[in-house]
C-alpha cells in the first residue's frame, strides 16, 4: 500500500486551514463532522468561509501566511492558489512533522483525504491513492446505493448491547455468528425500521436460550489457480469467519487478504502436495477454533486416521465451485 489507513481521535485534532476561498471551505466542512478546534489563517474570506466561521466559532488568523503559526497544531491543510505558499506551508510543517494535506499538490502531502462514506458511527473511507478518481467514484456509487441510510443505528444497537452478549455468549466465533444472525434478521429489519423497542425485546429473549459453546471444525479450500476473483460467496464467509488459517507458499497470498483481519497465521515451509499438517489443526480444532487450510490447485485430501477419528467436523470447498 502507497498510503496507510488511518482514522484519528477527533478529540486530539487542532487543524490549521491555510486559506479562505471554497476549497477551504470544502475541507473545514468536512473537518467540523469531527471537530471545531480549527483555526483559519487568511486574510480574505469568501462568504462560505466566513459563515463557518462564525456559525461554529472557529479562530481567524486575520492575515495570510506566515510562519510560526503550526507550533500548537497537529493538522495542516494548505488550501490557497499560490504554489509558492502551499510550498512554505509544507515546509514548515515538515520540520514540525506535522500532517499536512496541499489541495492538489499530493508530491507535498504527508497525507490524502479519502472518499468517505457516513453512516456513523459507521465510516467507510476509500482511496485509490491518487490514481484513479473516477473509477473510486463509480466505486463509491456501488457501495452507496447497498448501504441503507440508518446503518449506523445497526451499530448503535451493537454498542449498547456489546457487554450483555459477551458476557451470555461465550467464545469469539459464537459472537460473530451471534451478531451475524442478529444483524442480517428480523431484529436487524426492526432497528432499521425504528422499532427499537420491538428489536430490544426479541435481542433479549434471544439471549435467555441456552448457547452451546463452540465447536471446533477444519476447512479445505482448494483454491485452483488462486484467482480471489473466484472466490465463492460460501468460501468468502468461511474465510471471513477463521480462527486460524494454514497455507504454503504455493498458495496466492492475496487471498490471505480475505480472511478475518485478526485470524492466526500459520505459513507452512513444506508444500501441501508434500505434506499437510493435519496435526496442528486438529490441535486449534480441539479447542474450538475453526481452521481454514489453504491448498493451491485441486488434489485429493489424503486420508489422516487422527482426523477421522477425532470426531472433529470438517470440510472440503473448491474456489469456484
């Protein structure tokens, strides 16, 4: 990756906007969905600017550049038409090492704005690292229209009761699955309808039934010629839902992309047409967890008498099929 995606604590933010014309009021516009300790340095002001300004009582430096200024910030967004000053302005805050954003001189940015969409609390920020606009816009069009306006409210509902499911539901994966099924179903439909007290009361009978704690279960993918592309919906879920994952260096490693961000990682130096470590996944297995073994190509599984018999579930999937 070009760039690393990062989201900061709004509380910590003290923004300095080098400039007062439109694109500056772009970007104080989007900085007051997190914050308004935001000074503005200009001396002219358009009419946007100004109103902002005044509406959320933000701090005018009433002159144009100068140095000296940036000691007390911690974000720079240099916004003027004047290449020279968005220069100084990146200058100096380099030697602060500050973060510093030039409208549309990306060679002097330490960090790019990213497309954002807002559910929030749920965000979704994308960037295609300067390379092609167009095609994150066409992007972003997708995603907006699968997402529903009050998504954010499936993740206020999760917040409030977060502790009363860890505390019912034992084991991460029963979480996840628990979550899942709550989300994707009715009590999911009722928050997003509004019928909140309908969704509370379905959500708490739910957690009166005994939960089983869960069980341990190993997954082959054979992933043919490791084409992400082919991925299919059910192992894109299974991959989604690992607790481990093993794999060799014949396997595409951009698959590995696509499973769960905080999944155990268990490279193999022998090649899986040599030999498969059935023996350490049936160790993570046994204590619950589900294990996914990466296999390129497509070759039979041979058969393992500890698997068979250890009573541990487990499956074969081909990528795309």
């Amino acid at each position: 990756m070009k760039y690393f995606p990062i989201f900061l604590d709004a509380k910590h933010i003290n923004a300095m906007i080098i400039g007062g014309g439109d694109v500056a009021a772009r970007k104080i516009e989007l900085l007051l969905k997190t914050t308004t300790n935001i000074t503005v340095m200009s001396e002219q002001l358009s009419v946007s600017v100004e109103r902002l300004i005044n509406t959320h009582k933000l701090s005018w430096l009433q002159h144009n550049y100068r140095e000296g200024y940036l000691k007390n910030c911690n974000l720079v967004i240099a916004a003027t038409d004047n290449n020279q000053v968005n220069q100084n302005v990146a200058q100096e805050a380099s030697e602060l090492k500050l973060l510093t954003n030039v409208v549309d001189q990306p060679e002097l940015c330490t960090y790019i704005t990213p497309s954002i969409i807002d559910r929030a609390p749920i965000l979704i920020a994308m960037s295609s690292s300067g390379s092609a606009p167009i095609l994150l816009r066409m992007l972003r069009e997708q995603i907006e229209k699968t997402l529903p306006d009050g998504y954010g409210k499936l993740a206020d509902f999760s917040l409030k009761f977060r502790d009363h499911v860890k505390a019912r539901v034992k084991g991460i994966r029963n979480r996840r699955t628990f979550w899942e099924s709550t989300l994707r179903g009715s009590i999911g439909q009722l928050i997003l309808n509004d019928q909140n007290t309908e969704a509370e009361q379905q959500l708490i009978s739910s957690l009166k039934e005994k939960i089983a704690p869960p069980k341990g279960e190993i997954v082959f993918i054979h992933t043919l010629d490791g084409d992400p592309d082919n991925l299919t919906l059910k192992a894109h879920r299974e991959l989604q839902f690992a607790d481990a994952v093993f794999y060799d260096e014949t396997v595409n490693l951009t698959l590995i992309e696509y499973v769960r961000r905080d999944a155990d990682k268990y490279p193999q130096d022998i090649a899986t047409s040599v030999l498969i470590n059935f023996q350490h996944a049936l160790e993570l297995a046994q204590q619950g967890q589900k294990v996914i073994y990466l296999l390129s190509g497509h070759h039979a599984l041979p058969r393992n008498e500890a698997l068979v018999q250890s009573q541990i579930t487990y499956k074969e999937i081909i990528n795309g099929r």
